[in-house]
C-alpha cells in the first residue's frame, strides 16, 4: 500500500453520506453539525435511515425535510415494508415527493420481531422489495436505490438466491445498490463479477464503515452476516480503554480500504456515517475530495 499525497481516481469520485434520525436535541445537534462538516464535499445524495417497523417515521421525515428545505444536499430517505399497509407505505411515498423528495433507499426491513426471527410480510403491505420498488415509482419519477449483500443476506438461501432478489429489484426499477458493509474487498469483488455475469448493470456502490466502535461493529456484523477479519479484530484488540489509538487505526483501516478500492477502478463511495462527521471527512480528503467554499445554508 502506498498513501501518496493526492491520490487521484481515472474518474471523479463519487460520495455519499449515510444519517439515522436523532432522537435527542443533543443528538440533533451532533447530527447538523456532521451534515455541516460533510456538505463541502458535495455528495452526490445523504441518506436518512427508516427505523426497525416504521418506528421513526416521522423523524425520518422531518430530517429529509429539513434538509429539503435548509441544505443544497440532494437527501435521499430509506424506506421499508415492515409492518404497514400498502396504502400505509403509498402515504408516505406521496408526503415524500410533496416535501420536495426526489430519491427514496427501498428495503424490505428486518422482521417484527426483530433479525433471526422469520419475516412476515403484512397482509395488506409491500410482499417483497421489488414490489416496494414497483409501488415508490408509480407515485413519482423518484431515483431509488436498494440493498446488496456481498457475502449473502443472512436469510437468503445462497448467494446466487440473493442475486435473483437482486435481479428482480432492477427489473422493477432500482437505479442503484448500495452494498452492506465488508471489510474484505474480495468479497465485493467476487460479488461484482457474479453480479455483472448475470447482466445486472446498476452501479453497485460499496458501503463502507469507518469502525467508530469496533465490539459494537462486530455484534452487527455478526447479526448481518458481514465477516469480520481476524486482522481486524487483531488490530483492535486490547484497545478497549484507548479511544484515540483506537480512531487512528479506523481511519486507516477505512483509508486502506477505500484506496484499494480505488485502485481497482471503483470510484463511487457510500459512508456509514452514525451521525459522525470527522473519520469520513478525513477519508473523503484522502480520496482527494476537496470541501468546496459553499456553505451548507440554501
Ligand atoms: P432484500 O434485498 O429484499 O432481501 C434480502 C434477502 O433476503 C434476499 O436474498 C431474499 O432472498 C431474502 N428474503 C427476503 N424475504 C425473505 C423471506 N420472506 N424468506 C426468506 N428469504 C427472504 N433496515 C431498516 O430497517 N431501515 C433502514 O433504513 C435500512 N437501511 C439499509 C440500508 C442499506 C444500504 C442496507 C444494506 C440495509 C439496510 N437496512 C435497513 C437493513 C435491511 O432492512 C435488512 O437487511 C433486511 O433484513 C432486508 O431488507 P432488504 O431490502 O435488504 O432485503
């Protein structure tokens, strides 16, 4: 590995950032100010995450309208299928495109009663993603991505089963995938190949996750289906106690990562952010991205 001052890409890179809604004021806070802190390095969309079951419904939706209304960011807000009516979903497909909402991240969503346990779809709702799919672009001319898995979704029967479920969210219209988190860059590789060998030619954009907690990665790791390598957790372990080595290795482990990615031709990005702003801002720098003089403010 070399880490050369600017590194730079055959081909501009692309960024973007991934949020959940805060449930506290001081949440609230931290979140704005990592959107302040990103927003220079122009991403190409910022996504609000949609809480197990709906559960923040309405604070998706006001962040993705916040930053419809106060931010130049182009947001994009994760929807799923769990647990509501068809009609449930339409409602807020249709509050989305009247708030001004042009890009919708459609997912199936983990079952009631939580990961590990069989999903259900409701009997009046979304059976599957690509019916969501489906459904987002008869309310509007939204862009809409969706979920990929590199190394299988823990439910899916093979890898291959996955693909076809992969297959049928293009055929219904997702412009875009975003891949579960890895840290073994074989594995998108290998994914890609087989991906493109079924004539799916959606970018797949790698979802990268800067370690800000590494048990914490690990337990949802564990619970995703994503491997953890014994070199990373080697590299954090006995660091418990020691946050700032501890963040100097994230970043460097996300900096490894990325730059091999980018040395093997990919140039489209998807951060994990968890509302934190300074590990990604510095990996964006590394790409070469440049904050831009513009400030958040419309
Ligand atoms: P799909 O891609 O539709 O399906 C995944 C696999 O499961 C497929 O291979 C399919 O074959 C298999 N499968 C699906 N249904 C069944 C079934 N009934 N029986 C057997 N196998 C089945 N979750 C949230 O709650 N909110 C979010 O905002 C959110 N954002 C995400 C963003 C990204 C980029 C990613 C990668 C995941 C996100 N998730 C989110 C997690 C996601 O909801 C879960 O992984 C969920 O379990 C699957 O939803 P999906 O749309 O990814 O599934």
């Amino acid at each position: 590995l070399t880490l050369r001052p600017s590194r730079q890409a055959s081909c501009p890179i692309k960024v973007s950032f991934e949020f959940f809604p805060p449930k506290t004021p001081e949440m609230e806070a931290t979140l704005w100010s990592s959107i302040e802190r990103l927003a220079p390095l122009q991403p190409q969309f910022v996504s609000v995450t949609y809480g197990a079951g709906g559960s923040t419904r309405e604070r998706t939706h006001a962040t993705v309208s916040r930053l419809v209304r106060e931010t130049h960011l182009n947001p994009a807000a994760h929807l799923t299928c769990v647990d509501a009516t068809k009609e449930e979903v339409d409602g807020v497909i249709s509050a989305y495109w009247e708030a001004g909402v042009r890009h919708v991240v459609a997912l199936r969503g983990d079952p009631v009663g939580g990961l590990g346990t069989a999903y259900a779809p409701h009997p009046q709702g979304y059976r599957r993603t690509c019916d969501l799919v489906r459904g987002i672009k008869a309310v509007g001319d939204f862009e809409v991505s969706v979920s990929a898995y590199p190394e299988k979704h823990p439910e899916a029967a093979s890898l291959e089963a996955d693909i076809d479920e992969l297959q049928a969210k293009v055929d219904c219209g997702a412009d875009r995938a975003i891949t579960q988190f890895f840290f073994d860059n074989e594995h998108y590789f290998r994914y890609l190949d087989r991906v493109r060998a079924r004539g799916i030619n959606i970018p797949i954009v790698p979802g990268i996750v800067p370690v800000q907690n590494f048990k914490q990665t690990a337990n949802f790791a564990a619970k995703t289906g994503a491997s953890i390598p014994a070199w990373l957790a080697a590299r954090f372990d006995g660091l418990d106690g020691d946050v700032e080595t501890r963040k100097l290795i994230a970043a460097a482990v996300a900096a490894e990562q990325v730059i091999d990615l980018v040395d093997r031709g990919v140039n489209e990005f998807h951060f994990y952010t968890m509302n934190r702003a300074d590990l990604v801002y510095a990996i964006c720098r590394l790409l070469g991205l440049r904050g831009q003089a513009d400030k958040v403010a419309a």
